[in-house]
C-alpha cells in the first residue's frame, strides 16, 4: 500500500478512487482508513456529539487510530466531563499537544485576545497546535458535516489537504443533526450535556451561546461577529 506521508510534495494514490471512497457509510470508511494508514491515523476531539460518535465507531476497529484531544483550556466543565465519560467508556489514550496557558497568552498577546482578535486567538490555541499534532499522521479523520455551514457544504468524505499535507476525512460529511442523534441514542454514547440545554455547537466558553429556535446550528459559536470558522478547516493559512 502507497500513502501520502508529510514529505512527498503531493498526494500519492490511495488504494480506492474518491468517489468510490464518497459513497461509503462512516463505518465502512473508517474501516478503511484503518487498513490504509494504519498507525498514522487520527481523530480529533472537541467533545461534541460528532466526538460522541466517531469514538464510539473508531472503538470498533481492530486497530485504534489515535485520538487527539485540542484542549484550549477554555473549554465547558461540561465537556471536560463528556471526554472523562468517553475515555473510560472506551479506555482512550489521548494525545495532547501543547498549548499556551491562558496566562501565557496574556503575556505574549494582551488580555483576552478572543475579545481582539478571535481569529489570532483560534490560531494560537487551535490551529498552531493541530498543525503540530498531526505531524506523525498521514490522515486526520474530524466530525465536519456538509449541512453545519456554507463553508463546509462542499466537503467530500476524503480530500487532500495542502494545508497539512495529509489527507483529511470526513466520514459524517453526509448525515445531519438529526441522524447523529438517532446513533448516539441506539448506542447509548456519552455525550456533552450541554446539548440538552440549547447548545447545538459547542466551543470554547468565551466564544459558545446557546441558540435560539429557529437559528443555524452553528449560530452559538463567535456570534455578533462575522466569524464563522475556528480556522482548523479551512485551507488557507493566515495569522502566521
Ligand atoms: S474559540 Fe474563542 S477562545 Fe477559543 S481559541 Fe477561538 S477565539 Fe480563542
């Protein structure tokens, strides 16, 4: 089997066509993934109900991929308690790369950055810090839908990343809200509780409300501002 490893300058085949890798349900994706990248594959976790999901499937492969955990320090009690729940039920281990104190940030940055400039913020505590913890992997498998945001819409199940030189999946790409919580339900899956009480996205504590009825999922997250992504998705690289 060839993969894509951070040295090659581009791609190199993998051992099914894209389309045909598109039309796979997560679980069978997963499975694949598992066989082809072998240990050089990884979860990310922010612990909402797309983590819920995709740890309780990844708990069914033969081989475990990493779990990375992006801990800006600023996240729910309630989060925190939802990746305790997720890591005994399934006996993970998570990876965690380093990520600056809150107080560290002030030093460097000035006092709550998130308020300044949320964009530089979500790049010292998210971005910097994922483009780190990939480094050993060939492909990244992250909870991203198509229906959560235009941005996102036009997402397929495996695509290459220039950004991070890996492949990057997107094995819950086609369901919606209403199919991640039929799974989490019929498996009985922790998942975050702040769920319950209006919260259909949930990020770092300064920067999560609530929604209101009738509101986009992802209308809790950086509202009053135009920003819409935390920037790990996106392939553009800015505020280096
Ligand atoms: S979501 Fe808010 S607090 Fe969290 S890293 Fe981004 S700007 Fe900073």
């Amino acid at each position: 089997m060839t993969v894509a490893t951070l040295d090659h300058p581009s791609p190199t085949p993998l051992s099914r066509p894209l389309d045909e890798l598109d039309r796979m349900p997560a679980e069978e994706l997963l499975a694949w993934a598992s066989e082809e990248f072998g240990d050089r594959l990884c979860l990310t976790c922010s612990w909402q109900k797309q983590s819920s999901v995709l740890v309780h499937m990844i708990a069914e492969l033969a081989r475990t991929p990493a779990v990375v955990e992006l801990d800006t320090h600023l996240f729910f009690r309630e989060s925190y308690d939802t990746r305790d729940r997720l890591v005994e039920r399934y006996g993970l281990e998570l990876v965690r790369p380093h990520i600056p104190s809150i107080a560290e940030q002030h030093r460097h940055e000035g006092p709550n950055l998130w308020e300044r400039d949320p964009d530089r913020c979500c790049h010292v505590r998210k971005v910097e810090p994922l483009i780190s913890a990939l480094e050993p992997y060939d492909a990244w498998i992250s909870g991203i839908r198509r229906d959560q945001s235009p941005s996102r819409a036009g997402i397929t199940k495996v695509q290459w990343s220039e950004r991070y030189r890996l492949w990057k999946l997107h094995p819950l790409a086609d369901w919606d809200e209403k199919r991640v919580w039929g799974y989490i339900v019929a498996n009985d899956i922790p998942y975050n509780p702040l769920h319950d009480v209006g919260y259909r996205s949930i990020g770092c504590i300064p920067c999560t409300r609530p929604t209101a009825s009738g509101e986009e999922e992802r209308a809790g997250r950086w509202a009053g501002s135009d920003k819409l992504e935390c920037g790990l998705h996106l392939e553009s690289v800015d505020k280096e």
